[in-house]
C-alpha cells in the first residue's frame, strides 16, 4: 500500500514534509516520533466521525421536559450518526465493521432528516410568512412572548414550508398531534389553528383547513375576541400583546371570507357578531415601536369619507396623516366588499339596487384612497403587503361580482378534484348592465391584477389566498382571447404567461400553487390549440409549443397586420400603417387590446381620411 506523503507530524502542523525515509527532517531535528500512514488515495474515503448526541447543539434553548418531548419530531438524529458497538464475534479480515457515518444537513437521502433549528424556522416563519399575515407579535418579541408549546410548533411547521433543506412534510404529524391533544381554550390556541388552516390551504388540504379554522372561530366567539375591549383585556397592558389580539380577529375574519369563496354555500359566522374590535395600525409601526397608537375605529374610518381630507392639508404633518388610517384598514375594508359580493352572489335572486350598491362600492373603494396608498410600492422599491393584498381583493371581488353576469365562460376546473378557483354561481342578468358591460369590467378588473403582479415579481411574502386571485385572474384573460377579436390574442397571452410565472415560483412550497400552475396551464394550451386550430390568429400564428406552454409565437410582420380598410376604401389600413411608422408594427412591438385611440393617432398621421 502506498505510504502518505507528509508524516502525521508535519500534517497537524500544517507544514511541509520531505518525506524522508525512515524519518524526516523536521522530526530528526525535532527528535519526534515520525509516522507515515498509509494512503487512501484512490480508495474508500473514511466518513468522518460526528459528534456524539452529548455534544450536539439543543434543539431549544432549555433542558426542559417541552425540549425532551420535542425531539421527536423535530429533526431527529438518527441512530447511524453515533458510534456502533464492536461486535462480538470475530469478522472476515476483508469485511471491516461498520464505520461511523458523518451527518449531512443538506442531504435528504434515506430516511434522515437534517437538523434544523428552532432558531432558523422561526426566522423563516417571520421572513416569509408574517409578512401576508401579521398576527403574531414582531419577530423582535417572539422569544420573550413565550408563546405556548403548541403555537410555537405551528411557526415552526409554517417555517420548515420555506426551508431548502426539510421535507415539507417534517412537522405535520407532530404538529396535528399538538393541536389535537391540546384543550386550551385561549387567544393562543385561535392563533395557532387560525394559523395552522392557512398553511394547509397552502398544503392544498382544504378539510382540514376548514376544520381548524371552524375551531378557531368557536373559540374566538367563545371568547368575545370580537368586542372592542377584549385585546386591552387579556393584553396586561402591553401594547403590541394588544396590537397581536386585533390583528388575529381581524385576519379569522379575513380567511373566513377567503375560504368562503371555494364554497356553494356562504356561512360568515364572524360577521354574524357585533364586532367593534379597533383597526391596526401601520405594519412599520407595530415592527419596530414599543408604544403603538391609540387605534381608530371601523366607524371612525367609515366616517373619513364625510369630513375634510387631511392629505390636501399642508399644514398637518405627513407622518401623523399616513398612520392614521393604516394600508391594514384598506385590506379589511377590501375583504368587507368581498363578503357582501359573495352574500349577493348566494342569493337565488339580485335586485338592482342590490348589484348597483357593491358595483358603487367597489368603484369607490379605489376612488377615496389615499395619494400614498394608490401605489404597492414606495420610492424605495417597499413592497407595502396589506396594500399589495387589498388592490388584490378588490379586483377579484370585481370579477366575481360581474363574470357571472357575462358572455365569458372561462374552462372552470373540476371543484370537485381542484378547489383551485372560487365557485362560480348561475345568477340572472341584472337589468341594470348588460351582459357586455359585465364583460369589459370583469376583463379590466383581470387586467389590473396582472398590472400590480408585474410591479411585484418576487413572490416573498405572498399568502395562499393570493393563488384564487390569480387562477381567476388568468381563467378571465383565456376566456376574453377566446371572445375578442385576433389581433388581441397575443396580449391576454402575455398576461397569462405572467400569471403562470408567479405560480411557477409559488409551487415550489405550496402544493396549492402546483395545483393551480398545472390547471392553468393545461387551460391555457387547451385554450391556445383550439383558437390556432378552428381559425387565423392574424398578426401572430399563436400555437403551443412542444411541451404544451403557451408562449410559441411566430414573428410579427407589418405586411401580416390586418385591422381593416381604411375609411376611403382605396387603401387598405394596415398598409398605411406600415407606411407610417413601421417599428410600430415590428416584431419587437406587442399588439394592443381594443386600444382604438391608437390605431386612430396612426390613421391621422398616415393621413387616411
């Protein structure tokens, strides 16, 4: 066998050895003792030896009997990563015993999970998940809140969602297990199952969901979480303990309205209540102060619309005026209008009255915002969340407000296999619109969904719910390809193509996002392949590509732009188009969808009469 290069002498040193034989010189002049090992060089590496579970970093930071029953289910180490006993009877001198193997986080073959710590979850919990739903005090109090066993393991299950290293699937058991065992009936408890039914509508685990969800509502009304006084009560005067109680009623009644839009039958329990529980206040202010606010009223806010406008004030100071009423308070006033569409959608009959004063609502809603509230992002490039969140419901409660009441029938997917997409009732046409208004405002409201999605293209904080927005979202714009003209196909394609992307991204924690990427998809080559087939898509031959993603066009050319004759009759427009202006009809320029007043401006200055 090969000798070592360096004796083991020089190499703990880390110095270089002339390998002289018997000894070298660094140990001759040393007067050491010079070894020289056989190499491996070529053969069998040695793993190396990790460190025995004595010396293993804890999993919390107690020696607590919580610690000790948490281990468990929390990464365990396997028995594999100690050493094994020699065995007692003698071995073939070619079958060496078994040597210790060295335990590798990053690898998830076999059945060895990687450790992760409590640490590093609940990091991922806040960096990821808080951001869509802020119940929970800020990360900067998690630790000395000492939040119960049972909702710390929920952070922690949502955490390892996000993890690049934990199979999704980690903490679920140990998880269901704590929730089921446990019989507290407290704030924590609606906390930890109101949690735990967001994160497995994300696992696409919809009766689950709906089970701890139905759990956290009982027990919220159980105990009056939805009076005014309930979050100074059970707070001991600490604010953002206070802040964390309105926030948590306010969100059960935002996923009650959300999970609500899957069912044919709509049952609002937190509505039916007389909730007065006071508004939250900015997210910048409840992340990074001690004292909070005094919080304003929902009647407060209602009443904003009625008094003078602060924000044409310049004598009131701006920072006082942007956290009077919070982005958090436009969300709720956004899910409120979501509710009221899907009560009138449930109802077997629509007065006009009815379907005008939501319409009303919905216009209104984006008409009294504020100037700092208009955009998701601020000159820093700040994704502002709740803001994110209410444009979003907004305009899918627009489209499920008026796409049942038009010509356009997007390719719902079976509810019964994917609950993907809200369920779309059969109601009658209101005599106050026709069925072609319905049709441009559905669309629009589509249209502005993709417009604040290309404004966001990270998917870093995004809740599960935003998925029902988007499915809808990309279902409108194939079924408005389907019913336009071809000249517009390429635009709804695009919008699709968006849509599919922030799904794509999405899939890779929530086995709901891999649902919906996969409906949409297949709608949308369906959707492409009978429009390329059964007639002439015009200025580009749309056709799905070999793996059946939409996106397969061939190149625009002026020649091939045909929108009509002119108004003389002699010349036909698209010629003089071209004439006018032909990088307007490159390859490089996309079309437009309905944008008359454009093609108008090009007649003009082709001069055609």
């Amino acid at each position: 066998m090969k000798m070592a290069v360096a004796c083991t002498e020089c190499r703990s040193q880390h110095l270089r050895c002339d390998s002289k034989k018997p000894i070298c010189s660094r140990c001759a002049d040393a007067r050491l003792s010079c070894v020289y090992l056989p190499s491996r060089r070529g053969g069998r590496r040695k793993p190396r030896v990790s460190r025995q579970p004595s010396q293993e970093r804890p999993l919390m930071s107690d020696n607590s009997d919580e610690a000790i029953a948490d281990r468990p289910f929390i990464a365990p180490i396997h028995e594999s990563s100690t050493i094994p006993e020699q065995p007692t009877h003698p071995q073939p001198e070619q079958q060496a015993p078994p040597e210790p193997q060295s335990f590798d986080p990053h690898s998830l073959e076999g059945d060895s999970n990687p450790v992760v710590s409590d640490a590093r979850l609940v990091c991922l919990y806040y960096e990821n998940f808080h951001l869509a739903h802020p119940l929970l005090v800020p990360s900067r109090f998690y630790e000395s809140r000492n939040y119960p066993r049972y909702l710390h393991q929920v952070v922690k299950f949502i955490g390892s969602q996000y993890s690049a290293v934990l199979p999704n699937d980690t903490f679920a058991e140990a998880t269901a297990l704590e929730l089921n065992t446990n019989v507290d009936r407290t704030p924590c408890m609606v906390q930890a199952l109101l949690l735990y039914s967001i994160i497995l509508t994300a696992r696409n685990e919809h009766h689950q969901a709906e089970i701890a969800l139905a759990q956290a509502t009982d027990i919220a009304l159980e105990l009056g979480m939805y009076q005014g006084d309930f979050a100074t009560t059970y707070s001991n005067n600490q604010e953002p303990e206070a802040e964390s109680l309105r926030r948590t009623w306010w969100e059960l009644f935002t996923v009650e309205v959300y999970i609500a839009t899957l069912k044919s039958k709509v049952h609002l329990r937190c509505s039916e209540v007389p909730y007065d529980v006071a508004l939250p206040c900015e997210e910048f202010l409840y992340a990074s102060q001690d004292t909070i606010p005094s919080p304003p009223t929902l009647e407060e806010f209602g009443m904003r619309l009625f008094l003078d406008d602060d924000d044409d004030n310049d004598d009131v100071d701006p920072a006082i005026t942007r956290s009077k009423f919070s982005s958090y308070s436009y969300r709720i006033e956004a899910v409120r209008i979501l509710a009221r569409v899907l009560v009138l959608n449930s109802l077997p009959e629509t007065h006009q009255d009815h379907l005008q004063a939501v319409t009303n609502a919905l216009v209104s809603w984006v008409n009294h915002l504020p100037p700092h509230k208009v955009d998701i992002i601020d000159m820093y490039g700040n994704i502002d969340e709740m803001i994110f969140q209410a444009h979003g419901t907004i305009n899918f409660a627009s489209i499920l407000l008026h796409l049942p009441r038009s010509n356009l029938r997007p390719k719902f997917p079976d509810h019964s296999q994917h609950r993907v997409c809200p369920v779309m009732p059969n109601v009658r046409l209101s005599p106050s619109l026709t069925r072609q208004v319905h049709d441009v405002i559905a669309t629009e409201a589509s249209k502005k969904l993709t417009n604040i999605l290309s404004v966001r293209p990270s998917v870093k904080g995004h809740s599960p719910f935003g998925i029902f927005c988007l499915v809808l979202c990309g279902l409108v714009q194939l079924a408005t390809a389907e019913h336009h003209p071809p000249t517009c196909t390429d635009h709804h394609y695009n919008r699709v193509i968006l849509v599919l992307g922030s799904l794509k991204l999405l899939r890779n924690n929530w086995a709901l996002a891999r649902a919906a990427h996969s409906q949409l998809r297949l709608a949308a080559a369906d959707t492409m392949a009978s429009s390329s087939s059964g007639r002439s898509i015009g200025t580009s031959s749309s056709s799905p590509s070999a793996n059946g993603i939409p996106g397969s066009w061939t190149p625009r050319r002026p020649a091939s732009f045909n929108v009509g004759v002119g108004a003389t009759g002699s010349l036909a427009l698209d010629n003089q188009l071209a004439l006018a202006s032909p990088m307007f009809l490159s390859e490089f320029v996309d079309p437009t969808c309905g944008d008359q007043f454009f093609l108008d401006r090009l007649s003009a200055f082709a001069g055609v009469s």
